[in-house]
C-alpha cells in the first residue's frame, strides 16, 4: 500500500498538492460557518448575561411576571416569564393546529395521491413557504383579526387580537416545514414493507397506520420539532395579530406577546438596563432553540440503528 | 459439491446426491386425482400496452409443490403474482383470462383482494422483515386480521417460528430482538413463519432464496419440502437444482419472438430435467441457453 503511495507520488510530485485542494476549500468554508456561529454565540451570551452582570439584576427576576422596563420610571422589574409562556404557549397551539393538517398531507402525498395530485400540491407548498411572513401578518391583520372580533366576539375574542390569532397564522407558517420533512420520511420506508402488509391479506390503511407510520415515526417527530423551532422563532406575522400584551397566556382569546414580538417591538426605544434585557430576552430565545437541536440530534440517532 | 447453477447437463445421477427427497421418490408424487388447487387459464398481463406474458394454462395440484423455471424477464414472477393479486398494486398492470382459487374465480368484481391475499401468502425475493421484534412482525398478520387474545397469539407465533424452523434459533429474545438483527436466512424464515401466522392454503416464495447463502438456501428448501405436506407451494427460482431438489412439478417459461414470455412445458419434474418434450426446455435444463 505505501510502496504504491510513493511510486506514484514519485512519479508525478505535483500531484499529492493538487489532490488535495478540495480538501482546502471545503475545510475553509467549514471553519468559516463554525467561526461565525462561534462569534454568533458568544456575544449573545455575553450581552445576554449584561442584565444580570453590568446591573446586578438578580437572575431570579427575570422569573417573575412584571414586565416595567423603562428606566426612568419608578421601580423597574424584568420579568421574563410572560414572554417565556407567550413564546411556548403561541408555538405549542401553532403546532397542535398544523400537526394533524401536515401530517395528514404528507401522507396523502406519499401515500394516496396520485401523480397529478403531488405535481399541483408540491409547487403549492414551495409557494407557502416562499411568501414573506409580513404577508401572512398582514392576512393576519386584516381578515382574521375582524374575523374574530366581529364572528366569536361572544366567545371573548374582545379585539380580535389574541393568542389564537397568532397561533393559527403561525400554524400556516409551520405547515410547509412540517409537511415536507414528513413526507421525506415517508417516503424513504421501503415500498417492501407496504408489500409485505399487503401480501399478509391487511388494508392499505392498515399498513399504513401500522407499518408506514411507526417506521417513520422518528422522521414524523423531528418535522414536528423543526415546525416548533420555526414558529418560536417567527416574529413579524406574530407580532401583528396577537395583541402583545406581557401577561401570562391564559385564554386563547385574549392578547398575550411573544420573545419575538417584544424585542421587535422595544428595540428602537431600549436603552441602559432596558436594551440588556431584550438582550436577555434573545439569549432565552437562543436556549430554546438549542433545546430543539438537541431533540433532532437525540431523534436522529435513536433512528438510525434501525 | 458441484456449482449450484453449472453449465453441465443435469441428470439424474448429479442429482441424486442434492436431491431431497430422491428424484425416484418425486416422480408420480401427484396422483391425476388430486385436487386442482390453483387454476389458470388463458392468463395474459399487460403493463400498460404491452404484453409481459401470455396465454398461460395450468393447474397447481393441492399439496405440492410446482417450480417456475425459465430466463429472467419471462414473466415467472408475474404469473406468480396473478395468484394472490399483488399485480393489482403495480399501476397500469391487468390480467386478463380466468384465475382460479379451488375452483373459484380470484378476480371475479365479488372478490376483494385482501381475502385473496390472506388465503395466498407470499414471500418476496429479499427477506424484508418488519422493522420491529420477531414476536411482531410474526404476530403482524394475526393481529390486523383481529386476533387480540394474547395466549392465542402466543400460540401462533411459537407454532409459525417452530413450522418455518426458527424457534430455536430466536425464541429467547423474541420479544426483545429486532426482526432486521437476525441474519439475512433467519429473516427469510421470519419472512416465511409471518405468512404462515396468517394460515394461508397456499404459499407463493418469489426466487425466495436468491440473496441467501447455500447453507441458509439448503434450510429453507428442507423447509417447503416439509410444508408441502400441509400447504400449496408455488416456487420462482433461477436455480434450476433448487427447482429439482424441491418441486413436484416444473414449469418452464421464456420469452417470445414478441418479446412476452409463455409457458413452454408443464410437466413432472423428473420428466423436465431428464427428457422434457420441448427442444428449449432440453436448451435451457442442459445450460445450452444463450
């Protein structure tokens, strides 16, 4: 092996430098991305950690519920916990809304549809995602917002603007996402598996409900996490139909705000102690995120024995 | 031992060792009594516009077994599949003629595939197991057909593992071990012990042993030669000694001028290998086909 090595180095001394330059360019692209994210998270965890290094709020603080931030008024207090709970709250009905739509369109598509149907619903999709979230605020803010006001005023929806607003535009956001990573899933369960249910003498539905789905199963959760990583981290269309009201979600009727909403929304008159909290705000953002990488990785590798 | 598929002559002599049973003890083995299990007649698929295979006529006795032999692309695989209707799934595919089921017409508008296919089992060319433990994917069939006592489905499963001749290699982590952990021969009899669960009268094994190794090759042909007794067994096989080791009766397949294979001869299998009565039949047992 390294006798064939040499002869051939020996014979064309250029040409181990040459093999190896797209080596060299990759790994510079590489180090690149992994110093930007680097860069990328160090300073918004050095800026976020500011509230509570620079002006000594107690870490505790960010765990209560009042949100008065302006510095020149009278007793401050940075209260995260409305805009944790808006966050979660907004994202987990968003996702309770487009999980059984999405799934059962990825299903439909990689199980049902026939050819023509998955050549009109595919470009369907890819237009979904292309249009810009302020188009989706914008729907948001001129049609379902009266919507509900003036149709389900009797069910509390007292200005329209209100957590289920933002989760039902964000539900549209997220169905794309959710549907194309679960189709993937779907249809990478090898056609012999259908087959084989088939061939035992069981129904389509059969095999799909009991083979289809459980192979795919890990595919399916992991859609459902990137569906959740894009809506908490969805500001503008949110931030138009939910009212932004700091107060901890309690009815999906009534304005609740968001991590986004909030700093979209302050960062122009933050100042001082107020500017390190949205700072603050975009770290919890950053955790939560991570948190969900965290659960594709741990998804990804309990699939992959199988 | 001799090479599995040789270019030399098959006689009876180089048989004689692999054969199992002996070929003396096959010839005969079906009585012209015996009932007709399978029936077809005048049997053509088409895929789209074009003809894979056509005007097949032939009977399956009950409780033998019956090889299809023939060059690939001659339409073996597809007759097989007319039997249990799995060519209803391929887009485009129709069958034409008369399909039997002891005496019944399989594609008559009454009959729905899914009976079919649970009275016809069958076994795919790559083993290819549930990924999920060996008692599921065996009691798999059971269950989507509404069995959910569990000493009933106990039963089942220990009886199929033990009948496809996997019990003892398996029965310690059946619950535990995925069916995609055992070797490829042991998933070829998982694959095998999950159609029987479903209690078919007929088993239909599609070149089952084509990505096997001989020694597992050897335990599934022992296999059907011992299930025979009890089911209907159709064979696809390139193997042209597996096919005279294991079946009563050999059918023999090419293709035509027009490109769509037929059935050359139908015949008992000692009588194909030794002097079929078709000079293409004598071509391809002899290794003389191109």
């Amino acid at each position: 092996m390294t006798t064939v090595e040499s002869s051939l180095s020996r014979a064309q001394p250029g040409l181990r430098a040459r093999l190896d330059v797209p080596r060299r360019i990759t790994l510079a692209a590489a180090l690149v991305v992994i110093g930007a994210v680097a860069l990328l998270l160090g300073f918004i965890v050095w800026r976020g950690l500011q509230l509570f290094v620079a002006s000594g709020v107690p870490v505790a603080q960010i765990f209560t519920t009042a949100w008065q931030p302006d510095p020149l008024s009278a007793g401050t207090n940075y209260g995260l916990l409305p805009f944790i709970g808006g966050t979660l709250a907004v994202m987990a009905v968003a996702a309770v809304i487009a999980t059984p739509l999405s799934v059962g369109l990825a299903l439909f598509l990689a199980e049902v549809a026939p050819g023509w149907a998955r050549r009109i619903v595919q470009p369907a999709m890819e237009v979904f995602v292309g249009i810009p979230s302020v188009v989706y605020g914008w729907l948001g803010l001129v049609v379902l917002v009266p919507y509900l006001r003036t149709q389900f005023g009797w069910m509390g929806f007292a200005t329209g603007f209100s957590w289920f607003a933002g989760s039902l535009v964000l539900s549209l956001m997220i169905l794309p996402t959710i549907t194309s990573i679960s189709y993937d899933a779907f249809v990478v369960v090898p056609a012999d598996m259908r087959s084989a249910s088939l061939a035992l003498g069981t129904t389509r539905w059969q095999a799909i409900r009991h083979v289809v789905l459980p192979t795919a199963a890990t595919g399916v959760a992991t859609a459902i996490v990137f569906g959740l990583m894009r809506a908490a981290g969805e500001a503008l269309a949110v931030q138009m139909v939910i009212g932004n009201a700091p107060v901890i979600p309690t009815s999906l009727a009534r304005p609740v705000t968001t991590l986004t909403s909030q700093i979209t929304l302050d960062m122009s008159d933050a100042t001082g102690t107020w500017n390190e909290a949205l700072w603050t705000m975009g770290l919890v953002l950053l955790i939560i995120s991570l948190t969900f990488v965290l659960i594709i990785r741990r998804l990804g590798r309990r699939s992959t024995p199988a | 031992m001799q090479t599995l598929e040789g270019p030399e002559p098959v006689t009876p002599a180089k048989l004689a060792p692999l054969a199992r049973p002996p070929l003396e003890a096959m010839s005969g083995a079906i009585g012209p009594d015996a009932a007709v299990k399978l029936h077809a007649e005048d049997v053509s698929v088409l895929y789209g516009e074009r003809v894979a295979v056509r005007d097949v006529t032939l009977d399956v006795p009950e409780h033998s077994v019956m090889a299809f032999i023939g060059p690939s692309g001659c339409g073996k695989s597809t007759v097989l599949r007319c039997f249990d209707r799995m060519n209803d799934l391929i887009p485009g595919a129709t069958v034409r003629g008369r399909v039997e089921l002891d005496g019944e017409d399989m594609y008559a508008p009454s009959v729905l595939p899914v009976e079919i296919r649970r009275k016809v089992g069958l076994v795919f060319q790559r083993p290819n197991p549930f990924p999920m433990s060996i008692y599921e994917n065996v009691a798999y069939g059971p269950r989507r057909h509404g069995q959910k006592d569990r000493a009933r489905l106990d039963e089942v499963v220990e009886r199929s593992l033990r009948q496809a001749a996997l019990w003892d290699e398996v029965k310690d982590d059946l619950r535990k071990k995925s069916g995609l952990a055992l070797s490829g021969g042991q998933q070829q009899r998982l694959c095998i012990a999950r159609t029987l669960a479903i209690d078919p009268e007929v088993i239909l094994m599609d070149e089952p042993c084509s990505a096997l190794d001989p020694i597992a090759t050897l335990k599934i042909e022992e296999l059907i030669s011992q299930l025979k007794a009890e089911y209907t067994i159709l064979i696809v096989t390139h193997n042209m000694q597996q096919a005279a080791r294991v079946s009563d009766r050999t059918a023999f397949f090419t293709l035509g001028e027009d490109r769509a294979g037929y059935l050359v001869e139908l015949d008992d299998t000692l009588k194909i290998f030794t002097n079929p009565a078709n000079q293409l039949t004598e071509d391809y047992v002899s290794g003389r086909f191109g």
